[in-house]
C-alpha cells in the first residue's frame, strides 16, 4: 500500500492474507483487498469464501457491500482464480453488492483483459462496478473513506 490508496488502513494488520493476497473487512461494510503477483485459486477463495463470509456475517441487511480492490500488482493469475472471482459475484447477486471499484494498472494488458472479463459478466448481472486506472480515480469513489471495522475478526 506504498501510495495510500487506503490512508486509513495504513500499518493496519489485514483482517486475512495469503501469499498473494490481503483483505480487510472495512466501514462502511465492505472489503479492501490487494491481490499482487501470482494470484492463485486460494488468494482468490481467501477473498471471495473467507473474507465475504466475514463481512456477510456483519450485514444486517439495508445497504449493500460495498468493494475496493487494488489488484495493480497482479502480474499473473492461475485462470481458476479469475472464475472464482466471477463465481463469488454470481453468488452475492446485485442485491448484495453496493458497488465493486477495482484499481488496475494499464500496463498489464494480460491481466486487464482478464479483469475486464470478470467485470463483463458482473455488468451483465446488473452489479455496479467500475475499473479505475489512477489512485486519484479510487479516492474519489471513496476509497479514503475506508477504515477497519470494530468487529471484523480474521
């Protein structure tokens, strides 16, 4: 998290990390995650199985989720993964989900084309997402806003 795209978070513990992966479950409800470098079927199942079901167990129903990723440090995916991702949002379906906002890099053409797909079929579900190429782009969809939440456990 070298440039802030989470100030909040800064030299706060993740609720839940793997070897390619770091999750928080935040306020408002929701998730930060940052996928980086290789990114297997457990980071991604970390995310869309482990930290979902924390953060579910916190929804008291109103407002959706509401999730923040960094995935600027993916270089590359296991394809699995890319399908577990999608899956998950399949699952949670529009009801739950306030908004997804992913952060990328555009260098990557790879795993943006791969990005792109999951947020294609997200789109097609009716899940309000978006793909955001700068940090500046990621605070103003709220990412400055997002702090630990006091009864996440990881």
């Amino acid at each position: 998290m070298g440039d802030l795209v989470f100030p909040l978070l800064s030299g706060v513990e993740p609720h839940f990390a793997s070897a390619g992966a770091r999750v928080w479950v935040v306020e408002p409800l929701g998730l930060v995650s940052e996928l980086f470098g290789h990114v297997t079927m457990a980071d991604a199942r970390l995310l869309s199985h482990t930290a979902s079901d924390a953060a579910l167990a916190l929804h008291e129903g109103g407002e959706g989720l509401r999730f923040m990723h960094d995935w600027r440090g993916i270089e590359t995916y296991e394809s699995g993964a890319r399908r577990e991702l999608v899956d998950w949002g399949r699952r949670l379906g529009r009801d739950r989900m306030a908004q997804i906002d992913i952060l990328m890099a555009p260098s990557n053409r790879l795993v943006r084309m791969g990005i792109t797909v999951g947020v294609t079929a997200m789109a097609v579900l009716g899940v309000p997402i978006a793909i955001h190429e700068s940090v500046e782009a990621m605070h103003a969809a709220g990412s400055r806003k997002r702090r630990p939440h006091p009864r996440a456990r990881g």
